[in-house]
C-alpha cells in the first residue's frame, strides 16, 4: 500500500507522545491532520482527560474509545518495541504504525513487521501527507 492511499484509507490517528506545546513538531502536525479531515487523538499521560485544540487527549492507547487506524509515534525510538508491544495487546489491531523522522529502531520494525501491520519509519507524516 502506497502513503497516498494510506491517507485515503485510514482516517483515525493517535499521536503518541503528542504535546500541548505550540512550539512542537507534534502539536502542530496533530493539528494540521486535524484540519485535514482525521480524526486526531493525542496519547500523553501528563495531558490526559483534556481537550487541546479539539484533540481528546489520552494515558494510553487502549484508553482510546476509537478504533485507531494509524499510530503515529513521536517518542524516543528506545520506546518503541514497548509501544509495539502495547499495540500487539489491544483488541484490534491498527492498520499503520507511522514513526516520525529520526524515531529507528529496527527491534521494532522486525516485530511490527512480523506481526503484519505496516511500518513507515523516519519519515514525518505532514510533509509526507502535504506531498501525496
């Protein structure tokens, strides 16, 4: 599947490690996704129950009511075979685990691979949805 028809496709995100900060890169692409027509929820434990710009934000991802098609990850890439594994216990299985520019980690990748879902890595998903 190509970025073009995942952004067709898929239109309910999670913005891990989203932050009420206007002056970061994860606010502003949540918004921006927002704008677009996604439905756009922000995953930060420090910013649960609050509603920030529109975006419900929450602890964790199984505590989203929606079923999230695309994780969208701006954390520290030595959380992320964490996060795969948080995934790999919800009771569906997102389509797109998306990891925002200089978030690698190939642990990860081999395990979200092998578990099907599929896996865009270093690459920011605004400038990759503005080009599409």
């Amino acid at each position: 599947m190509n970025i073009k028809s995942i952004f067709e496709n898929f239109k309910t995100i999670a913005v891990i490690g989203f932050s009420d900060k206007p002056f970061r890169d994860s606010f502003n692409i949540a918004r921006y996704l927002l704008s677009k027509g996604f439905k756009v929820y922000g995953v930060n434990p420090r910013l649960a129950g609050l509603n920030i710009e529109g975006i419900e934000c929450y602890d964790k991802l199984a505590d989203i009511p929606d079923k999230i098609q695309i994780v969208d990850v701006f954390r520290n890439p030595d959380y992320l075979p964490e996060l795969i594994d948080e995934i790999l216990t919800l009771d569906y299985k997102p389509e797109v685990i998306w990891t925002q520019l200089e978030v690698i980690n190939p642990v990860a990748k081999r395990k979200a691979e092998e578990n099907g879902f599929i896996y865009i890595e270093n690459k920011c998903i605004f400038i990759e949805h503005r080009n599409s």
